[in-house]
C-alpha cells in the first residue's frame, strides 16, 4: 500500500512533488488545473520535464489526478457536457506526460432528471475522451449519493463503465467516506469484506485501482459528503485500522484527502495511517 495525500501544485507542477516529499508521501494526488475554474492550465514541455525529474529523485512511487469537480460528463447541457469532455481529455493527457497511474473522476450527476439516461450520457463523454487520449487510466469515484449524483452504489459504477464500453483503461477509486455515506460498512473486517464481494459481483475487485481515505463526520448510509479529520469521524480509528489493512488493498495507492491540520494533511497524519494500518495488520493475524 502506497500511502499519501492530496497535495497542491500551486507554484509548478513539481511544487507538488516537494509537499508530498514533506510530508512523507509514497503516493500523491492533485488538480491538474484550478479546481473553481473550466480554463485548463497549459503546461510548458519544462514544467513536464521539471516534475518528471522530482519525481525520480523522490520518495513518491504514485501519483494521481484529480479531475475537477465542475465537470458533469452526465450532464443534459450539451455546453456543460462538451466542456466536460475537454477537461477530462486534458486532464488525461497531463497524466500521460507525467506518469500518473490515473485520473479521478467524479461520474457525474443525473441532478434532478433521469439516472439511467445521465449514466448513458456520462459513459458517451468517458469514451470519447479515452478515445482522445492514449493509455492513461480513468478511475470512476464512488459518490456520497447526494442529490443526483451518479456513483453512488457499485450498481451504478458498473453501469458507467459499461456505458462507457467497459475499456480496460477503466477502474475504481474507492473512498471510504463515500462508501459509508452511500450505506456500505467499511468499519468491521466483516462488514468490508461483504461491501467488497458485492462491489466484485457488480464490478470485478480487478478494476480496483486507488483509495481516498476519509474519515466521516455522518453516519452510515447519510448520502452527504462530509469528511473529517482521520480518527475523529464515524469511521475512527478502529474502523480506519480495518480499510487500511484489507488485503484487497495492499498494492493500491491511498490519498488522505482531509487531514487535522484545518483540514489539509500533515506529515503527523501520514505517520497517523501508518501506525493504523499496522495496527489493523496485527489485529487481523491475532484473529
Ligand atoms: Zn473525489
Ligand atoms: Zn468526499
């Protein structure tokens, strides 16, 4: 298990090496451009070249892209959709040039209309931008479930990638906030793995590709999207112990999205979820 954060690459792209270096990350995640704003940020051929150079000399093995949250690829404005599509393009192309092991998206939202026609058009958008794009892996997120949002069961994930036309570039990103706002236990050793043997049914644990680990401030199954700082939420540190040490895991690159220090991450929660997941380790042999 590769273990970071979610970092900033406010100052150049290879800024974002040095935070997750500070940190002590082995995996990092980032925006690709301005998370408020549709305007992709143009990266020049050096800025590439000066991350991939960090990279090598760094201590951090995975590094993911977030897709920005404006996107809807499910989206019924057909304005809303085609600028969806530019930015996920984008957003997989910068993947490619920097060696990440995948873009994270958030499906989409249905908002108030028709579920199974938003999924119809998100998996239309998705396949047209990996279409566009060469080898870089998509990871469909598991969502809360607030309003509309598509991704909120396994169900749901399965019936995107197949709209989407099942390519092999397509995976999972699992959080563990979402999976318990979205009602699936994650917290007892049992409990996760019955959440994982219905996401193997609905998905297959092969597209299982990258974590966010979140505590949450709400229970199980309250469909909203609210983290909380590692070991202070509804998860805990018992039920952090338990995601961390699954062994379906243990090769996955993990990002701490919400940490203690007003929400970003500090070295001191990285450390934190080391410790957790030796803890969950020796628990599970003990059992
Ligand atoms: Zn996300
Ligand atoms: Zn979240």
């Amino acid at each position: 298990m590769l273990i970071g954060a979610h970092v900033s690459p406010a100052g150049g792209l290879y800024k974002a090496i040095e935070r997750g270096t500070e940190l002590g990350a082995e995996a990092i995640q980032i925006f690709n451009q301005s998370p408020r704003m549709w305007r992709p940020t143009a990266y020049s051929e050096d800025d590439l070249a000066r991350f991939r150079e960090a990279r090598s000399e760094s201590t951090v093995e995975a590094v993911l892209i977030h897709a920005v949250y404006l996107l809807n690829c499910g989206s019924e404005d057909p304005e809303i959709a085609a600028k969806s599509l530019t930015s996920l393009t984008h957003s997989l192309r910068i993947g490619e040039a920097i060696g990440a092991s995948g873009v994270v998206l958030h499906p989409g939202s249905a908002k108030t209309g028709d579920v199974g026609a938003a999924i119809t058009r998100a998996g239309r958008v998705i396949a047209e931008a990996l279409a566009e794009s060469e080898h870089c892996e998509l990871h469909l997120e598991d969502t809360a479930g607030a309003g509309g949002t598509l991704g909120r069961s396994f169900g749901e994930l399965a019936a995107l990638i197949d709209a989407a036309g099942a390519s092999s570039r397509l995976g999972l990103c699992l959080d563990s906030c979402h999976l318990l706002a979205s009602g699936y236990e994650v917290r007892t050793v049992d409990g996760l793995a019955r959440t994982l043997s219905e996401c193997d049914a609905a998905v297959g644990l092969t597209r299982l590709r990258s974590l966010h680990l979140n505590d949450s401030l709400i229970g199980l199954g309250s469909n909203r999207d609210r983290h909380a700082a590692p070991g202070t939420g509804e998860i805990g540190a018992d039920g952090l112990s338990v995601f961390l040490s699954d062994p379906h895991f243990e090769s996955l690159p993990v990002v701490l999205e919400t940490g203690s220090a007003d929400g970003a991450v500090s070295a001191a929660d990285i450390e934190l979820l080391h410790g957790l997941r030796t803890r969950g380790l020796s628990m599970r042999e003990a059992a």
